[in-house]
C-alpha cells in the first residue's frame, strides 16, 4: 500500500503533479533528498530531486554514462545501489535529460511532487506515466 506523505512523512501541503496529496514513491531502497520515502524538496534541495520513477537497467546504464553511477552500492553512504525495478526520486534534471535522450524511466505522477512540471512539462511525465 502507498502511503501519503500526510501519514508524517511531510507537510500536508506537498502536492503531485497532478494536484493531489503527495504519496510515499518508496521506503525500499529509502529515497528522497531527505531519504523519508518521499519525493518532497526544499531550499536545500539544489538537485530538485522530486519525479518518482521506475528504474530500468537501460536508464541505469544512461545514468552512469552521463556521470551518475546509481547502480554500484556506496556503503559508506548508506547506499544500496539500485536495480531494475527500484523506484527513485530522481532529479527533475535527469529525467528530462533522459527524457530528451529517450532513455527516460517511467513516472509514478502520485509519487511526483508539483515542482517537476515546471522542469519536465506535465505532458511529458503523462507521456511516461506507470500505475501506482
């Protein structure tokens, strides 16, 4: 079951791109910038990492070609690395970028948090839309 970030996990203002109540995108792997499952952002938050995504191992391999090794486990981060199949708050760059490239991996739009649209286009993230 997905949660709502009003569960405790944020403000109840955090809203997806489609208007409603932000959901948790995953607790495993824990993701987020604030690593609570949530794809929520803030002023600390340079990277916006904020659209919730479906990994596959063909984003994976784009990602660690443009200079973002997401795959390889970095324990002394408390990094699992990812796999196909994750879900991961990705930063609303990347997605676009993958998404110019056409590796761009699919969206979870309750999981998304609004500040994505004005980065990707809400058409564009409609386009790669998965069921939650």
């Amino acid at each position: 079951m997905i949660r709502s970030v009003t569960d405790d996990r944020a403000d109840a203002a955090d809203r997806n791109v489609l208007g409603g109540p932000l959901v948790a995108c995953s607790t495993d792997p824990m993701t987020g910038f604030y690593r609570d499952g949530c794809c929520r952002t803030g002023d600390d938050d340079h990277g916006v990492h904020t659209v919730c995504c479906v990994l596959t191992d063909s984003f994976l391999e784009f990602s660690r070609a443009v200079g973002n090794d997401l795959s390889t486990p970095r324990p002394e981060w408390g990094f699992p690395g990812l796999k196909e199949g994750d879900r991961w708050c990705l930063c609303a760059a990347r997605w676009r970028e993958a998404d110019d490239a056409g590796m761009a991996p699919k969206v979870v739009l309750e999981a998304t948090h609004e500040r994505s649209v004005s980065i990707c286009g809400l058409e564009r993230l409609k386009a790669l839309a998965v069921d939650s």
